[in-house]
C-alpha cells in the first residue's frame, strides 16, 4: 500500500513539476519615469550593469549589459496625461548594441501605434549569455510630478506684486502730502 502511494506521488509531482519552455524564461526590462529628470530602469529585476544618463529633461541614455543586443530600434508608449504625446525608445543598435535613448513628451509618430503606459512590449532584443528574449515595460510616474504647481515661485511672484502694491501706495500717500 505504501509503494502504491509513493508511485501515485511521484507520478503526480512528474505531472505537475516541469522546466519552463524558453518562451517563459525571457528577459525583461522595466523603465520608470519619475520625473523630467528621473528615469530608473533595471534588467532583470536589478540595476547591476544598467547605466541611466540624463542628457537635458526628459532625454535619457540608458546602458545595459554587454550581453544584451537590442534590436527594436523604436517603440512608443503614450503619456498619460496627454494621448498626443509618447514615451519613445529609440535603440542604438548602430553605435552600441546594448544602449537605448529614451525621450519622454515627445509627439506621436504615426508610423506606429503607441502602447499603453505600462504595457510590456515583446522581444526588443536578445541576451547572448542565455539565447533568450528581452521584453521591455515602461512606467510613467512624472505625470504627478509634472502636474504639481510650483509653490516656491508663485509665492515669489505673489511676494512680488504684494511688494510692488505696497511700494505704490507709500508713493501714492507721498504724493498726497
């Protein structure tokens, strides 16, 4: 009764338990756009190896491993907070095979559909040290950034006009005088 058992265990844990296709073994990217002049972005669930440089807001150079080799050289996701506008991937495949330029608020192309923010886009590349396809997500973060008022120059500029009132109406009673 005990070998019956263990064979009907066994048999049942080598129908459940098995190796993933290759299909479910792919790589992925994720970027996240916090602000105009903050982008994060990891391989593999990590920022080991992955280089993010902002060369003016939002426009970013991201590095990634030597053995990554991207080959999409442009995907569109769509902003957020304005649909005529995208977060675009742009690979340099020709200068460097594991770098991207990313550029956010810049206009839709209509060569493309863009995605959705968030959506994961399939085999933007592949990884030589294991065969497999890379995918790549981006997040955009910055709209509550962006959207946000900035309070330190308004109360500077209502500062200013108090000021200025307060200046007229001292030359205003001056006059009176």
């Amino acid at each position: 009764m005990k070998k019956t058992l263990l064979i009907l265990s066994i048999s049942v844990l080598a129908t459940t338990v098995r190796p993933l296709p290759a299909s479910e073994l792919e790589n992925t990217i994720v970027l996240t756009e916090n602000s105009p002049t903050s982008l994060t972005a990891t391989y593999n669930g990590s920022t080991s190896g992955v280089t993010v440089t902002l060369f003016s807001p939002d426009n970013w150079s991201v590095s990634f491993p030597s053995s990554v080799l991207l080959g999409h050289l442009g995907i569109q996701w769509l902003e957020p907070e304005n649909s005529s506008l995208v977060n675009l991937w742009l690979s340099e495949g020709f200068f460097e095979d594991h770098r991207a330029s990313i550029s956010s608020e810049f206009p839709v192309d209509l060569n493309g559909t863009p995605l959705a923010n968030g959506a994961t886009f399939a085999d933007v590349g592949t990884d030589t040290s294991n065969g497999e396809s890379i995918s790549a997500t981006f997040h955009d973060n910055a709209a509550t950034a962006e959207a946000a008022p900035d309070t330190g120059s308004t109360l500077e500029l209502l500062a200013l006009t108090l000021a200025a009132l307060f200046a007229a109406s001292r030359l205003r009673s001056f006059r009176l005088a």
